[in-house]
C-alpha cells in the first residue's frame, strides 16, 4: 500500500538511479501510451519531487505525474534485472545509462506541461507534506480544527488536510500517541492532535529510513495488543468505509464505533 513513506522511497532511489541523465522512456503496454510518454524521451531527469501520495519526476517544462494508489508500484534497479511483474503489466520504463525505473499499475500516470501542473485541481488542493522537511504539526491542527465534527482516523486520511498518511499509519499513530480514533477532533485539545501528527511523521519517516517495522495493531484484527494484552479491533471508517484498527481498551477515550 503506498502512502507518502513509500512514494518518498521511491522518489530517492529513483533520483539516486536516474537523476541528471537523459533517460529513454517507453510505455511497456496500452496505458501508459495514453500518458504520452512519448514526450519525455531523451530528455534529461532534472528534479524529482514528492507530495504526500504523489511522485513528480521534473524533465525541464514537462512533468511525470505518478500516484500508485493501492495497488500500483516503482521498482528500481539495473538495466536488464529481471522485473518483479511481467512487462505487459509496466505502465513506464524510464532507462538510464545502467540503472532503470519501473512502474506498474496505478490509478494516475500522466505527462503535464507546465501550465497545466500548475492548475491542475488534485495537486492544488493537497494539504501540506506529512514528511516535508518544513511540516509544522500546529499549522495542520489549526486545519484540522475546520473539520471539528469529523472522527480523527478518518480527518487524518483527508489529503486535503494533510498529505500523505494512509490506512497504515493512521491506525498506527492513533495507537502509538493513545488516541482513540473514533474521538471527534473537537474532542481533542491542540496538543493531542499536534502529537498524532507528529507522530505520524516519525513512524513514517522511520520507515523510510529502516522500512516498515513490524506492526502494532494495523491487520491485527482479534490478536492481543502488544501494549496491554486487549484485543485489537477494526472496522470501516468514514463515508470512504476505510477500515481502521485500534485497541478498544488502551486508546483513550470514548469509542463511537458500533
């Protein structure tokens, strides 16, 4: 499941691999002919850039446009290394001089020229980066606080909000930081919802440094909690029905899950 640790991940192997080379990109099947790959052949990979769920590969004026949603993925490795999938189920193949990136499957791959990633409405509406260098937890409290009736497992999946956090670590910051996730976020003093986020931020952050440790409560469901012995429970959230796990007897506060 990719949520911002993961596109951060991909983003710097990526840049690490082919950044700075004039790339050969090709489309390895229908869709990603229809993103216009085309465009970017032999150009030269300038910037890479990362927003939340969101991977942005910078070739001068125009702009690779990547979100993998839940089943989609980057790999990257050298040229001629066996792929993980067949190459009917590539989307692109960006190659360089002895390294190459991959990706296969996803909701979003598209080519935007400059005007166009500046207008366009998905990324203009994304609330700031979980993992940007610059976060500021009580900026997106105060974001939060717009939204005061909304239940904080589900305020936290809004990219509108904040960008980035997923099914993973909204459940797992909820638990690391004692929060019950079905507490409204009127229910929560600034503080508290200042560490969710900030937790959020140092689990993710972890994983993209260590990758994802093992986890606490997130499918878990019915097994002990490794805190208190309860037994975790799950259950779909939201007008979404995203499904969130938490520990009834550890998390504080009132649940409101029936």
């Amino acid at each position: 499941m990719a949520e911002g640790d993961t596109i951060l991940r991909a983003g710097r192997r990526i840049e690490a691999a082919l950044g700075g080379q004039e790339l050969a990109v090709r489309a390895g099947n229908a869709r990603g002919r229809a993103a216009g790959l085309e465009r970017l052949d032999g150009r030269r990979l300038e910037l890479v850039e990362t927003h939340g769920k969101h991977l942005l590969l910078r070739f001068g004026e125009l702009t690779l446009h990547s979100h993998l949603g839940m089943s989609g993925s980057w790999q990257v490795g050298l040229r001629g290394e066996r792929w993980r999938k067949p190459a009917s189920a590539a989307w692109a193949v960006l190659s360089g001089e002895r390294s190459e990136a991959v990706q296969f499957g996803g909701p979003t791959l598209r080519v935007l020229d400059a005007g166009r990633l500046r207008r366009d409405p998905v990324l203009r509406r994304l609330g700031p980066d979980v993992l940007a260098p610059d976060f500021d937890p009580v900026e997106v409290t105060h974001r939060l606080r717009g939204d005061g009736d909304r239940e904080v497992g589900d305020a936290l999946l809004d990219q509108r909000l904040v960008a980035g956090i997923g099914n993973i670590f909204k459940s797992e910051a909820c638990f690391a930081a004692r929060v019950n996730p079905w507490q409204r976020v009127a229910e929560l003093s600034d503080e508290r919802l200042a560490e969710v986020l900030s937790t959020a931020r140092r689990l993710m952050l972890e994983s993209v440094e260590r990758g994802r440790p093992s986890a606490g409560v997130y499918r878990h469901s019915g097994q002990p909690c490794p805190r208190c012995g309860g037994r975790i429970a799950a259950r779909g959230q939201g007008d979404a029905n995203r499904r969130i796990y938490w520990c009834p007897r550890c998390q504080a506060g009132e649940s409101r899950a029936k």
